[in-house]
C-alpha cells in the first residue's frame, strides 16, 4: 500500500471521527444555565429595559377606593402614666413627633367603609422611647383600634397611646357598589277604601205611613 492511499485512509477515518463527534453534540439535550452564565438585563436611562416595551396594567392604575393616604389625618392620644398627663398629637401618615422620650410615627389610617358590618377606626402606629440609658427602644408597632382597644396593646410601663380618629372618606359609588332604585308608586287609582265585610250593616228605615 503506497503512501497516498494510507493518507486518503487516515484522512477518511478523521473525518468520519469528526462528523459523529459533531452529530452526538447536536442531539445532546443544552445544559442549564447556571447562575453566573446569567447576566442582567441593561436598563436603559428612563429606567426601562432596552428592547421591551412597558405596557399599564391594572397594577399599576392608582387605586379608587377611599382619600388617599398622603391626605388622611389621625388623632393620637398619649398618656405619661408617671405624672397622669395626657395630650393629643395629630398627625398624618408618614408623620412623625418627639415629645420629651417618647417618638411617636403614624405609617397609616383608616376606617372601615360605612358598608361593612363592623366599623373600626385604626392607626399604625410605632412608638420610639428613650430609656434612662439614653438608648432609644421599640415597645410597639402595629395596628390601634379605638373600638377595640384590646385587639392590639402598648406595653410599656410609662407611655400609652390609643387611636382617636382618622380623618377620610368613602366614595358612594363605584365600580363594585349598586345604587338602591326608589320604590315605584302604586299603579292602582287612588279611591276610598271599602268598608271592612264584617262591619255592621248600615239599617234600613222604613217609610212612615199617616194612614189611619
């Protein structure tokens, strides 16, 4: 067998080689991604993605129901029970005041709608003290209902707070509220009512006679 034939064998088995190695690599499932394969996505300068359009969902429609919360207004009442002075704070949501060692915030407010079957008025409330340390601690955070003030208690031995009212209101109609239809008058003419069948018959009086 001279050269040039074990050269075209060679090059016959290399190719062959080849093209199954490709094949087998084309049928072979794509492996997962792993994390540091994926990279984030730019953003462009208005803040969204390059290349995809942003589209308004419900989502993203402002809400309907109710003032807003920026515009409520919550009456706070605080009670130092060393010394029995109370007073009232007003606040709005995202408001907050310092009085001596105590740091009152209110995050929200709220009443129920005139719908509901109970009506409770709320306030979120986080209250800030400052202990004879100089160090500020948290006693509470949560939720103040003035008709049930048992729902959510302040525990500290010196301050208490309650809610006394929030400032808002319920639109009357909406998109999940009916509107009552007033009652339709009567069709039927209006005549006197007929005398009851049971009462007494009205006597017949019989004509005098003058015949002698």
């Amino acid at each position: 067998m001279n050269r040039g034939r074990i050269a075209a064998l060679v090059v016959a088995v290399l190719t062959l080689a080849v093209a199954g190695w490709f094949g087998w690599q084309a049928l072979r499932p794509a492996p997962a991604p792993t994390p540091a394969a994926i990279q984030a996505v730019p953003l462009s300068e208005g803040g969204g993605v390059e290349g995809v359009e942003t589209v308004a969902t419900d989502a993203d429609a402002p809400p309907t129901g109710g003032t807003p919360m920026a515009e409520r207004v919550a009456v706070l009442g605080l009670l130092n029970k060393r010394n029995g002075v109370s007073r009232e704070v007003t606040l709005k949501p995202g408001q907050a005041i310092r009085l001596g060692d105590v740091v009152i915030h209110l995050d929200a407010c709220e009443h129920t709608a005139p719908y509901e079957q109970e009506q409770l008025t709320g306030a979120f409330v986080r209250l800030d003290v400052r202990g004879a340390d100089g160090r500020w601690q948290r006693p509470f955070a949560g939720w103040l209902f003035r008709e049930r003030p048992a729902l959510n208690v302040v525990r500290h031995p010196v301050y208490d707070v309650w809610t006394k009212s929030c400032t808002m209101s319920w639109p009357d109609t909406g998109p999940d509220t009916t509107p009552l239809s007033a009652p339709r008058a009567s069709s039927a003419s209006k005549r006197p009512a007929a005398p009851p069948s049971d009462a007494p018959a009205t006597p017949e009086i019989a004509p005098s006679s003058n015949a002698t």
